[in-house]
C-alpha cells in the first residue's frame, strides 16, 4: 500500500512540475448586462449551457477567434478575431473581457482586466468553469456536480521528518490543496492562503508593492513610470496594430501592469485613429498615471472642444 501511495505521489508531484514548464492562459466573459450566452472559440463550442458568466482554463495559444451567441436570438452574436490571452511580452495571462452594449444597444467584447496566469489559482465562485478541450463539462462553479463521476484521492507521506499532505480533485485538477511543511517550519506553500505572488506585482520607487486593481492614487503617485525601453517596446507593438479596438484592448493590458507619465499615456492616445478611441484611453489610463496634477496637457491630443470637455468632467469626478 506504501508502495502505491509513493508511486500515485511521484504522478502527482510530476505532473504539477510538468505544468509548470507548459504556461497557459485563463478566460473570464462576464456579461455586464446578464444575458445568458454560448462562448465558441475557433471554432468549436465551448459549453452546451448558455451562461452569464463563464470561466475558461488551460488555454495553450496566445490567441483564439471567439464568437458569442446569445441565448435571447434577438441580440446579435458578437465575433471578435485574435482575441489576446497575453500581455505584451507575450506571457500568458488570466485575461477578463466584459460583453456590453454601446450607446446603439449594441452588444460589444470589451477587455476588463488581466493578471498573470498561475498554477493552482482559487476559481472565483460565481463563474462556470470549463477546462479548454473538454468542451461542455462543467468542472467547477454554478452547475457542477460532485456526482459527475469526478472522484478524489488523498495522500499523505511521512519521509525524513518531512510531512507532504496532497489532496487531488480529479474534478478541479489540484486546484484544492497542495501543501508541505517540514519540522522546521512552513518551508513551502499553501494554496489554502488564496493568490499572493509579489514577484509579479509592480512597486513604487519605495518598493511598495500595489495591486493592479487598486486605485492609481494609492498605487502608481508619484511613482516611477514605465522604463524607456519597455515604453518604446510597448508602444511600437500597438503601432503595429492594424485596428483600433485591438489596439485600445492592447493599451489597457499595457497600462493596467504598469504606471505611466502623461507624456507617455499622451504618446499612446496618438497612436488611435478615432478621438473616441483616444479619449477612452485618457480616461482609462488615468488610474495608472504617476503625475495626474499634469493630465491637463492630455487634452493637447484632442480634435474637438467636446472630448476635453468630457475629460475634464471624468477626472473631476473620480
């Protein structure tokens, strides 16, 4: 019996180390308004219950064609090419994109927010979750079932004055427990203790560390903008893009990761060639701006009276 534990342990163990050589993306949509929806990427049909709220793991390519059909046929289905899983360097991310309606009542997919991709990650409770080439099966959230002939296993191993406890889900592929702890102390991790990765999260001069979603003011003030380098890498990869709604979606993922000057967030605005654009990304990029007693001179890169105006009233409002 010791045996058998050791040898499903050493499965275990290799293939957690194994996915962690083999980076893949998550996929949030969320429908803003609660219409129920099909998501289809590439091609195939990702769940056979129509959702408000879907959550998609282990995606293995930077980019997906997407299309969403909505339950209520009345609405038109939304198709969106090349939608991006990575930020831009190109590491994988855990990506949230938001169906909306525009001022027409059109129903539109717009990117939300994004952070890096990392193994084991606790689900958020309110998304139907799916595991990418295993279309329709729920594996976690509204709409599982523990009955669904998904079983588990525990282990637990005392070797060398070192405890390894592992509790698999087949359903939820170790996303549960994964935990060690030796006599010396809590040398590991446990993933009991939520998401907490520093390494990934950018700092101020004072090395404190921010959250993405946190307010500019309390993260990126007075802080030091993005490096010219990385500035210039950043800003040509969206030069390169050929539409400006990828290109916005870019500029978010960009600015969502980093603190920006408003020379910089200047410099990007001029990259658009709708003033819609442009002023969509000004007042977005406002959360993220280490000088905003400066934003005035964003108003520079504006055509028209109305789009400063509208600005103007955004920041006097935050």
């Amino acid at each position: 019996m010791r045996t058998l534990f050791l040898f499903c342990l050493s499965i275990v163990l290799f293939t957690a180390a194994d996915a962690q050589f083999m980076p893949t993306a998550n996929l949030t949509i969320f429908s803003e308004d609660g219409h129920k929806f099909f998501l289809i990427l590439n091609g195939e049909r990702q769940n056979d219950v129509a959702q408000t709220n879907i959550r998609l793991e282990e995606l293995p390519q930077p980019y997906y064609n997407c299309k969403i059909l909505f339950e209520d046929q009345s609405l038109k289905e939304i198709s969106k090419n090349m939608l991006m899983l990575t930020d831009a360097n190109g590491a994988m991310q855990d990506v949230t994109y938001k169906i909306k309606k525009d001022k027409n009542g059109k129903p539109l997919l717009r990117f939300f927010s994004f952070i890096p991709a990392q193994q084991n990650m606790i689900r958020p409770s309110n998304c139907a979750v799916y595991r990418y080439g295993n279309p329709g099966t729920i594996i976690a959230g509204p709409g599982f079932s523990a009955n669904s002939g998904n079983g588990g296993a525990g282990i637990q191993v005392n070797t060398g004055g070192v405890n390894i406890n592992v509790q698999v889900d087949d359903a939820s592929r170790g996303y549960n427990n994964i935990g060690y702890n030796s006599n010396g102390g809590n040398n590991g991790y446990n993933n009991n203790s939520g998401y907490n990765n520093n390494r990934n999260r950018p700092q101020d001069r004072d090395n404190h560390y921010y959250d993405n979603n946190s307010n500019a003011s309390q993260g990126c003030y007075n802080a030091y903008p993005m490096r010219g380098p990385d500035f210039d890498d950043a800003r040509n990869t969206l030069k390169n893009e050929g539409f400006d709604e990828t290109r916005l979606d870019l500029a978010k993922q960009v600015i969502s990761t980093n603190c920006v000057n408003t020379t910089q967030i200047a410099s990007l605005c001029q990259l658009f060639s709708f003033e819609a654009s442009k002023l969509e990304l000004a007042k977005y990029a406002y959360d993220h701006c280490t000088d905003p007693n400066n934003y005035f001179k964003i108003s520079n890169i504006f055509s028209f009276s109305s789009s400063k105006t509208e600005l103007s009233n955004y920041i006097k409002g935050r």
